[in-house]
C-alpha cells in the first residue's frame, strides 16, 4: 500500500514558514542590425533610446505614428542595450540575464528570456527574429553559440549550429550572419538563398566587424578596410574610398549604407539613390548611429540628443527628437582597466556603473561576463530614506501578500486531504505530471517549443494550465481551479487586484520576488510526488526572492525559476 503524501503539506507549511521571513525582512519598414543604445521600429515610425544620467537605465520612446507622442517604456528596469524589428523592439537586461520585447502599437511588453547562468549578448533583432550570443558561466563549451528566437511566439529553427562559436552576429531581412571566433570567417543562417549568397560573396575573407541591411552585409575586413557584399540594386554595396580603419561603426537599411568616420564623427551614406547623404547631418559628430529600412538616427556627440534623416522620416529631417540625453554605450559594473573610461562617464551612468571605451575592431565583442553583485544602494541624494508612511506602505504590503499567499496555500491543502482521501490513506498518488519548465543550463530554463516571443507569464499560464488538466484525471484537480484565477494575475502584474487596496501597487522588485514565491507554492501544491519542486529548488527560489527585496528600487537582476532537478 502506498503511504499518503504527507510532503503535500510539509511543503505547503515549509513555503509559508519561509515567505513570512523573505517578506519581513528588510515588410513594411523595418529596423536592421545589431543592439545598441538606440533602436528604431520603423512600422511605426518609432525610436527608443536607453536613457543617461538617472540611477536606473530605463527606456523611452517617440512615436510618430499614429500620434505623435512620447512613450515611457514600463517596467522602469535598468538595460544595457536594446534593437528593433518590424513592429517591435527588444531590450537586453543589465546583467544580460533576461531581455523583454514591446510591440510598439500599444507598448506591451513580454519576457521572452531570463536565465542566471546562461547570460546573453549581442541582442540583435532583424524583421521577425532575435538571436542573441550566449555566454554561459557554468559551461565554458556554450559560450559564443547562438539563440534564436521568432516574433510568432515560437522558437526559430533557422539558427546556427551549436558547434558554430561567434563573436558577434547582426541581423536583417530573413536571416542574421556572424563572424565565426576561430576563423574570423561570416557565416550565415536564416533564408537559405540569402544567407549562402552572401557567404559566397565574402568567401575566405576575415573580418574584424559586420552588420546586416535588408539583403546585403557590410564590414571591416582584417585589413581594416570597409567591404560589402550581398543586394547592390540602389548602389548600397558602393563604398566610398576608404583607408584601413577609417570607419568605426555601421548601419545598414532596407537599400542604403552609413558608417561613421573614426577621426571625427562625421557620418557618410551611400546608395538609395543618394537620399541618405543630406545636409543637416554635414558637420554634425555623432556617437553611434542605427537604421531602419527607409531612414537612420544617430546619437549626436554634442548633447546625446537623437537626430533622425531620410525618406522614411518625412518632414523634418536632421531634426531633434524630444527624447532627452541617451546613454553611449551601456552602464556596466566594471572599472574599464582594458581600455579606458568614456568621458562622463560617471554622470551619464548617475553612479550606476560605467561606461568603457571600445577596445576597437581587433577585440572581440564577447567578453567572459560573470554574474554582477547585486547592486549598492543608491547615495541618500538621489534616494532619500523611507518616511514613516513609507515603513506602513511595506507592513501592509507583507501583511496583505501572507495573508493572500498563506490563505490560499492552506486552502488548496485541505481540500487536497479532504478531495484525495490521503489524509486517511484511501487513495495512492499517481506522478502523472511532466512539468515542462526545467533548469536546464542549455536552454535557458525554456523548453524548446515555448522559447519564443512570449512572455515567462504567458508561458506559465498554458504550462500550469496543461498540468492541472492533466490531473484532473488523476487525483488531485479541484484545487486548480483556484490556482488558475490566482496565478494569472500575479503573471501580468496585477498584483493589485488580489492585495489590499489600502498598500497601494508595489515595486517592481517587490512584484517580481511575489510572482516567484507564488510560482514556486503554486507548484509545490500542483504537481505530485518525484514531480514536485525539490527543497533545494524551493530554498533557491526563497533565497532569490529575498534578494530582489533587498536591492535596490529599479535596478533588479532576474534569476532563474527553479522548479526541477533532474
């Protein structure tokens, strides 16, 4: 006879004993290429940037169509860098642990990725895909291959070869290149057509640098000298004359080509039919500049203000958009001893890290990264301390988050006992239920039919949804019921709907650590038997949720979701 899951409620009891502690403690148009610190969605005429000088490296948008506005891009999370699609962009988390993608015809966001040891970089999204390079700091063998993702919520299956190394990929219409890291060769994947075109075109050639257009790729060879090799039909492959690493950076649209010049900022275009080369952009240095099919911005050295020229950006080219100041390149906890700081940097960062100096072409893009401190607080100028009302904020917050957890956990445990008749050893208990969220390191926690451009709450949602079907059959499934109207809110955000009205809505690190204590009961309570998470698992989870409280507000690093140890 089998014994009854006593471990249902020890885990139930072990979940709430612990989450007191935690909380009571203290082709339209297109954007093409390779991430930056700005990104244009040119379906919508939209361009965001990575705002600088504020303790939190949040996004903010201008949109000029359908109405002209300005857009706060939520959650007001720190981002290193981010790129644009067809009608979407994506940002890559500081810390590369997670990026989270908007579409820009009501800027809803969705996280697509968060993993703690498989960190990526180099995000880079084409028209209707992403890949990113990993860097996994637990299995050395997996850094430089590359992930790919597909803007129709499932994971790509035009992707490179896990036995492929990059050092840094860029991405356009239909399919995305990278240059190999012991070759230094470009290689391609995507549209079979395209991609063996434009290998062909560069052959045996090295390369130091590249960057993908609509159907055609640019780059400095190993000799520094500026090559392109693909679609030519408006004269986009037709570089100006050029000495070894006159050009430091490029941006590839639809049918034209820029780069900036290295000595001085100053940026040349060529091809679509010369609409790209316009005199408000003469004399003006830039930092950095990006494309879309039909226009390009770039980040003006001045002021880091955003200017915007071409046919696609009709009626006010070479003007400035109402963006504020945008960060160079991304803040990083590092002290920049290879190459140097960026000006500024200290401001532009508000003390949130550093921004360093390119190394140049000759160093690779991908550099070992492992997992960040969890960030200092800020100094007391920029955060002042908590006021008296603020202490009550929070003891409300944890009153109401136990309250709402601890009553719905016992709840789903008695009517466990009571449904199942294990309390009094009537019923045997069947480990039906695969869950289908793992840890493994390779996949970033993502099972491979579900990595696409969803968001982790989404994912949630159907696999819990599948696993309390399943079980309905089984032995344990009036529970779920209440789980599925619980979960979902707490998934979307809508943590306000199921707490008391008097805490008001929390911060985004508080929403998050609730979201992963909720998860890890939810489960605990669902699944049965082997299939249940381990203590191991619970306590990793616990330990992660007390860290997000402890961090500082708007700078968060995501961790990974452990449900299984296989």
């Amino acid at each position: 006879m089998t014994k009854p899951p006593f471990s249902s409620v020890i885990l139930s009891v072990t979940i709430l004993t612990l989450l007191s502690f935690i909380l009571s403690s203290p082709f339209l148009t297109h954007a093409l290429g390779s991430g930056s610190t700005l990104a244009i969605i040119s379906a919508t005429s939209t361009v965001c940037g990575v705002v600088s000088s504020q303790p939190t490296q949040s996004i903010t948008c201008y949109r000029r169509l359908p109405l002209e506005e300005n857009v706060t891009v939520l959650p007001n999370i720190s981002f290193s860098s981010i790129s644009g699609g067809s009608t979407f962009f994506c940002g890559l988390r500081s810390g590369g642990y997670a990026f989270l993608c908007w579409d820009t015809r009501n800027f809803k966001s969705q996280r697509v990725y968060i993993n703690n040891t498989v960190v990526l970089q180099n995000l880079s999204v084409g028209d209707n895909q992403v890949c990113a390079i990993v860097n996994d700091t637990s299995n050395v063998n997996k850094t430089g291959t590359v992930k790919c993702w597909r803007g129709d919520g499932n994971i790509s299956n035009q992707l490179p070869s896990e036995d492929d190394k990059y050092k840094s990929i860029s991405s356009g219409f239909g399919f995305s290149c990278g240059i190999l890291m012991e070759s230094n060769r470009i290689k391609c994947w995507g549209d079979v057509t395209i991609a063996r075109g434009i290998e062909l075109g560069f052959g045996d050639m090295e390369m130091l640098s590249l960057e993908v257009g609509g159907l055609h790729v640019c780059g400095l060879n190993s000799s520094g000298l500026l090559v392109c090799r693909g679609d030519n039909r408006l004269g986009q492959l037709d570089v100006p004359p050029n000495n070894a690493l006159e050009y430091s950076q490029l941006a590839l649209g639809a049918r034209h080509s820029c780069a900036i010049r290295k000595n001085n900022g100053s940026v040349v275009c060529w091809g679509g039919d010369g609409e790209y080369n316009v005199s408000e952009i003469q004399g003006v240095h830039f930092e950095s500049i990006v494309s879309g099919s039909n226009f390009t911005c770039g980040l003006v050295s001045l002021d880091f203000s955003i200017m915007c020229w071409g046919p696609g950006w009709s009626n006010g080219s070479g003007t400035r958009l109402p963006l504020g100041e945008v960060l160079p390149g991304p803040c990083v906890q590092s002290s920049c001893s290879e190459c140097g700081l960026y000006p500024q940097s200290g401001t532009l960062c508000s003390g949130s890290g550093n921004i360093c100096k390119p190394c140049g072409f000759n160093a690779s893009r991908l550099t070992p990264v492992a997992p960040p401190p969890l960030p200092s607080a800020p100094p007391p100028s920029i955060v002042p301390k908590s006021s008296p009302s603020k202490e009550l904020k929070t003891g409300l917050l944890v009153f109401a988050i136990v309250g709402s957890v601890g009553g719905f956990a016992g709840l789903c445990t008695i009517i466990y006992c009571l449904w199942t008749g294990v309390c009094f050893g009537k019923k045997k208990v069947h480990n039906s239920v695969q869950p289908t969220i793992t840890r493994d390191g390779s996949n970033g926690g993502m099972t491979s039919n579900n990595s696409g451009l969803i968001s982790r709450s989404s994912t949630i949602r159907r696999q819990s949804s599948r696993a309390m079907r399943r079980q309905r059959s089984g032995t344990s499934s009036k529970h779920a019921d209440r789980a599925e109207d619980f979960m979902p809110k707490i998934m979307v955000n809508e943590l306000g709907k199921i707490l008391d009205p008097r805490v008001g809505p929390p911060e985004p690190n508080e929403a998050e650590a609730v979201e992963l204590v909720g998860y890890t009961a939810m489960h605990s309570v669902n699944l049965e038997g082997k299939d249940r998470p381990t203590m191991t698992d619970i306590v990793a989870n616990l330990e992660r949720a007390l860290s997000l409280c402890d961090v500082s507000h708007g700078s968060i690093s995501s961790g990974t979701i452990s449900i299984v140890s296989d």
